[in-house]
C-alpha cells in the first residue's frame, strides 16, 4: 500500500477517536459546570461559554507557534506531541471540584494544539495532489463520524458512569489515537531531528522561517488584491462559527428547562447527533450539486433556511421536535462548508490557496470563541431563547450580504475557474 493511502486510513480513525472522545463531553460541559456547585442556569450558562470559548482562544493564541514547530520538525511529531498532552489533561478534567479549576485546565488544554489539525495538513503535504481532495473529504467523514457517535457515547456514559468518568474515557480516545499515529503513520518528507535547544537562533535555523514568514504578507496582499470578494466569505465563515457556537454550550441547558425528570444527557446527546447526521447525509449531495449549478446558490440557499428553521428552535417545548428540527437545520448545515471551501478554492490562484485556507480557519477560530461569549452573556441576561432569535437576524443579515455581492462572487469565482 501506498504510503499516502496507509496514512490516510491510519488518520482516519485516528480523527475518529478523537472527535468521538471530545463529543462525548462538550455537549455536557454545562452540566458538569452545574455538578461543581453552579446551580443556577443562567449562571452556568455563562461559566459553560468561558470555558468552551478559552480553549478556542488559545488555540488562536498559539496556533502559528505550533504552524511554525511543524514545519521545522514535522506534523507527526506536532501530532503526537499534542495527543498526549490533550489525553492527560482532559483526563485530569475529571478530578476537578471547582469551575475554574475546569476553565485552566481548558486553557492549558487549548495550548496543546489539535491533533485534527495536525492531521488534516499531514494528509494535504503527503497526498499527491491529484489525490488531494478526495483524501482530505475521506478524513473529514472519520471527524463528523465521531462527531455524530461522540454525544451519543458521552450521554449513555454520563447516565451509567457518572460525567467525570466520561472525561477519562475521553482521555483514551485520544491516547489510542496517539498511537496509532506513532506506530502506523510515516512522512515521506524529511525534518530536522527535534532537540531542546531548537529555540537558540543559531540552532533553529532562523533563516528558513524568515523566508518563509516574508512572503505570507505579501500572499495576503495579492491574493485579496485579486479577488477582494475572499474577505466575503471569510466574514461568512466567521459569522456561521459565530452563530453556532453561541448556541452549542447552551443546547444541554436548554433540554433540561423542558422539564424532563429522566435521561436528561441521552436526549440531549440524541439532540446534538441529530443535527450531525443530517450534515453527513445532505454534505455530499449538496456538494455535488453545487458542483452543477454553483456553489454560491447553495450557500445562499442554505443561510437563509437556516436563518428561518432557528425561529421554531426558540420556542419549542418538546426534546422530539426539537430534534426534528435541528435534523433539518443539520441538512442545510451540509451546504455551508463545502460550498465555501469550494468558493475560495476558485477564487485563489494556484500556490497561494493553503495561505488563504488558513486565514479563512483563523475566522473559524474568531467565531468560536466570540459566538461562545456572546451567548453565554446573552444567555445569563435575557434566557437561552434570545439566543436562538438573534441567530436568526445573523443569518438573514449574512443572506443580504451575500446576495448583494452575488454577482461580484460569481464573477470572479468563473474568471479564478478558467484561469486553472
């Protein structure tokens, strides 16, 4: 076998576990924020956003540290370096007795980096690149995977178990993804050996990093000089992170206000695994439409549904239907990242798209961790409900956006497509 094709398949369920090991918590993080002595819900609905969000702002923070790490010593390295620290610290995430013990431990767990991240550019630098894009949506399936099977696993062991010892299966996850990255996966690339005295200037090798740190300017600069309609969709990709994330941690809150006595972390996992399944089932076929009729339609199409399926989401009194429509917004979700990704691929010029593809991750970022905050203040002050409205005018405002530079997107997407 192809020693790609072996790294993929290796990955693949490398991101499985992990994204499997980190649903299994996420989702419950309000109602374990509440079993360490917050009871009232507004007020663990705000300590639920600032410790989701702090791991994302540190992911920011450190990110381009880790880029910089990886290139001089290689993504298995970073990978591995970053399984065990995230493993050992999740897992001390169960020994916790106070909130901000738990929102330290997030921050520090947000250092470590992604090991999905890593991954993701292992497999980009290693694949052929006619190969390229069928491996990274191959991968991409293992993450959704485990993002559908991970609140299902995470509410029946928090019900059986207890939700501390869901941190520790987590912790597994992530360790037996660890090692089947150190023991399967293989660069064909050749690093420098890692030593501790890599951070002397004389050692490092500062040259290459300022070579390579000098024309990432200059690719911003020219490729949003080219087609300044990318900063567009780096705005939508924001505003989706933004938006989605604003409701996330509040989701298991939300379930429990209905008054439910019994199996509050299984509906609720139920809930949340809805909405991925719908994204897996609709994601292909969406992008394989937009691949006939536009991705731009696709886009619009998909914001301005999802901006009318959240009206009934705030108002809804019954788990089932509530499900139901987060089953249908999931469908619709399915038409947004694939069409962006698709969008900003034709607009960028060859040898400048993974520059671009990183900026529009660092938007990501940015919306997670302001759309965590901004919901949870907004939660804490006015009920989750708001929360759910003010998604709405978001997406109808992101619909105007789009629409209104609709023909300035279309154009300069066909005019990057012809020039490939």
């Amino acid at each position: 076998m192809e020693t790609w094709k072996r790294n993929l398949y290796i990955l693949w369920f490398g991101c499985f576990f992990c994204s499997a090991g980190i649903g299994m918590i996420i989702p419950f993080l309000p109602l374990y924020v509440q079993e360490l002595g917050i009871h009232d819900v507004k007020e663990a609905a705000l300590w639920s956003a600032m410790i989701f969000g702090v791991n994302h702002l540190m992911i920011a923070l450190v990110s381009p540290f880790w880029g910089k790490f990886s290139d001089r010593y290689g993504q298995k390295l970073t990978m591995v370096r970053s399984g065990f620290g995230l493993a050992i610290i999740i897992a001390a995430m169960g020994l916790v007795h106070t909130p901000i013990q738990l929102l330290l431990l997030r921050a520090l767990f947000g250092t470590m980096g992604g090991f999905s991240t890593c991954a993701v550019a292992l497999v980009a630098i290693e694949t052929p690149k006619q190969e390229v894009g069928k491996a990274l949506g191959m991968l991409q399936t293992g993450q959704v995977a485990g993002q559908l099977l991970g609140p299902l696993l995470g509410g029946i062991l928090a019900e059986w178990l207890g939700m501390r010892n869901s941190f520790f299966f987590t912790g597994l996850f992530i360790l037996i993804a660890t090692i089947l990255a150190i023991v399967g996966v293989k660069e064909t690339k050749t690093y420098r050996k890692f030593e501790f005295t890599w951070f002397k200037k004389k050692e490092a090798g500062s040259e290459p990093i300022e070579k390579r740190d000098a024309p990432k300017k200059k690719q911003l600069g020219e490729v949003i000089k080219q087609s300044p309609v990318i900063l567009t969709l780096f705005v939508s990709t924001y505003l989706i992170a933004a938006s989605f994330q604003s409701i996330s941690p509040m989701i298991t809150l939300y379930v429990k206000s209905m008054h439910i006595e019994e199996h509050i972390e299984i509906m609720a996992g139920l809930i949340f695994a809805s909405s991925a399944l719908g994204t897996i089932i609709a994601a292909p076929y969406l992008g394989r439409l937009g691949d006939r009729i536009g991705h731009l339609p696709i886009l619009l199409c998909s914001v301005f549904l999802i901006a009318i399926l959240h009206i009934p989401q705030a108002s809804v009194t019954n788990p089932w239907s509530l499900m139901s429509i987060r089953f249908i917004t999931g469908l619709c979700v399915g038409g947004l990242v694939p069409s962006i990704a698709s969008l900003l691929r034709n607009l960028t010029p060859k040898g400048i798209q993974g520059s671009v593809f990183a900026y529009n991750a660092s938007a990501n970022s940015l919306g997670n961790v302001s759309g965590a905050m901004f919901g949870g203040l907004v939660a804490s002050s006015f009920g989750i409900s708001i929360v759910f409205y003010i998604i709405t005018g978001v997406f109808f405002l992101h619909f105007a956006m789009l629409a209104i530079q609709y023909k300035k997107i279309s154009t300069a997407s066909k005019r990057g497509e012809s020039e490939m």
